[in-house]
C-alpha cells in the first residue's frame, strides 16, 4: 500500500512516521486461502461459502506495509513471496512481499540467465527491505533515498555469496546510469521537498534508486564495510530508534578508533545538489607537484539550478 493506500483500504493514520500494530481478520470463499503480514491464528465459518480468517497481531510498523491477498494455490508458512497478476513492480510489506509476475517467475528450462540475476537481485532488494525501510523506517517520505538507496545497494551485494559479480553489476546498473542521468540539469536531488501525502511517489525516483545505492558504496568505501555495518547494527540494537535518520545514523557510527565520524555533513552536498564533480589531477614531473582541480561536471554547459553550496 505504499505510498498512500492504506487510507484507501480502511480508516488509518496513513503516515510512515505513524506505526502502529495491526490485526487483521479477512472474510474469504471457503475454496480460496487468504494471505496476511503473520501467520493464521484462527479460522471461522461464517456461513456455507464464506470463512474468516484471523492472522496474529502485526510488528510495530507503518500502514504503507499492510497487505492481504486471496490465492487459490498452495503455499508455505514462511515470509509470503505472491506473485500478484496485473501488479507492477515490487512491494516489501511485511511477511508478505508482493511482485509483478516477471519479477519472481523464472523457468530454468526457458528463462534466459539475466533474468535468474535479476530475479534474485529484486527479491535480494525486497528481503532488505524488511530491515530498511519495515524495521527501520523513514520519517517522512523526503528520506525515502536511505530506504531505497539501502536495499537497492543489497540487490547485488547481497549476491556475493554465491559467486556472482556483485561490484561490476552494481556499476553497470546503477552507478554508471545515475552518472548518465546526472549530466543534465533535470535530475532530482536525493532529498526531495515532499510537500503532501500526494506527492510522496516523487520521491521514488531513479535518483533514489540509483544514486542512493552509490552513496551507499561510496559510505561502505569510505568506512569500510565493518563501520557500516556497525552503524546499522547500533540502530538494530536500540529498540528507541524506529526511523531511518542519516543524521542519527552518522551519529551512531564511529572509527575503528571509537571517535565520531560526521558522516552526514559528508554525504550532505551530494543529497542536496544534482549533479557530481570532476576531478582533474595534474602531475608536474619536473616540479615534481600534483595539482588537483573540481568543478562540477557539466559537459553540455547547461545552467544548473541554484545550490546551497558554492
Ligand atoms: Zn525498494
């Protein structure tokens, strides 16, 4: 139901900053099986055709991540992975994920491999999800890039396990076309001014995507992948902190030395602004001197919106 749907399926404080624990009871044909965030608790006739289902009381989470459905084949009693006919895209509610059909369809005697890469880099982005983004939440929809920018950077790390070449994927598909998108002037910034519920849906755009997921490796490269992990860790471990914050996350992330790391006043030129620079480094061999010069990259000379930092 993300963004703003919940609200159209049943009276609710529809904000992700507003969570709360759900119970949902669903009243389905007695030949059909239906599907909620937790597992089933309690079944009941409600007449010859008609059976309600209970299923057990919700985590403490936004109502963009309540979802049902009504299926007619068999399943486990794992997390739900549906693929939902007529849907688009992929969603992470829950214990429930649901997918367009040929995000999670794969045939091995038909499906070509890029779609097996694929597949499992979509359910990698999902299953990431459950912690950034469910368990972790942004507070308002113009952070919706830590979100996104998280589990898109788990489509292809969380690949490495088994082999896969998870760094070169990452630059093909996602650093080399945001540095693509970022030569024009009309890109978005990673923080969006989301003024309304009903402009939530621009902040999901490649931007958040694409650029999101390379400042995540370019934060993993500059920390090392142990500090990042601590940081994330520190969130997990204290049950105070339910939002996803850059702030409070580079608060919570320290040096292998113990000190502070400002990584937000960092990170902050690259979320604010368009755009990246170009670094140009002269070598002077006789003086034996290395100039280095930045300029933000511009090669068709475009104007370039105003930009909080020189
Ligand atoms: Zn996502």
């Amino acid at each position: 139901m993300q963004a703003n749907d919940a609200r159209r399926a049943f009276p609710c404080f529809d904000e992700p900053a507003m969570k709360a624990t759900f119970d949902l009871t669903m009243v389905r044909s007695a030949d059909m099986t239906a599907l909620g965030n937790g597992p089933l608790v309690n079944t009941e006739e409600r007449d010859e055709f008609w059976v309600a289902d209970t299923f057990d009381t919700t985590p403490y989470m936004s109502p963009y991540l309540v979802a049902f459905a009504v299926i007619d084949y068999p399943h486990l009693d794992f997390t739900d992975h549906v693929a939902s006919p007529g849907f688009s895209g992929a969603m992470e509610n829950w214990g429930l994920v649901h997918y367009m059909e040929s995000y999670l369809l794969y045939d091995e005697a038909w499906s070509p491999t890029y779609r097996k890469i694929y597949v499992a880099s979509v359910i990698a982005h999902e299953v990431a999800h459950q912690w950034f983004g469910n368990l972790v939440t942004c507070e308002w929809w113009d952070e919706t890039w830590l979100n996104e920018g998280f589990a898109s950077a788990m489509d292809y790390m969380a690949l490495a396990p088994i082999d896969w070449p998870v760094a070169e994927l990452g630059l093909y598909e996602q650093v080399f076309p945001q540095l693509e998108d970022d030569e024009y002037n009309t890109t978005a910034t990673l923080r969006p001014e989301i003024p309304s519920p009903w402009d939530a849906w621009d902040a999901f755009s490649w931007t958040a995507y694409n650029k999101g997921a390379s400042m995540v490796r370019m934060m993993q490269q500059i920390l090392g992948p142990d500090t990042l992990q601590r940081g994330i860790q520190v969130k997990h471990n204290n049950s105070e902190i339910h939002y996803l914050k850059l702030q409070a996350a580079a608060d919570n992330v320290t040096d292998v030395g113990g000190g502070p790391l400002d990584v937000a006043s960092k990170m902050d030129s690259w979320i604010n602004q368009i755009g990246y620079p170009l670094l140009s480094v002269q070598r002077d061999y006789l003086d034996k001197t290395v100039t280095f010069n930045q300029e933000k990259y511009n090669p068709f000379g475009l104007d370039q919106p105003s930009s909080p930092y020189e």
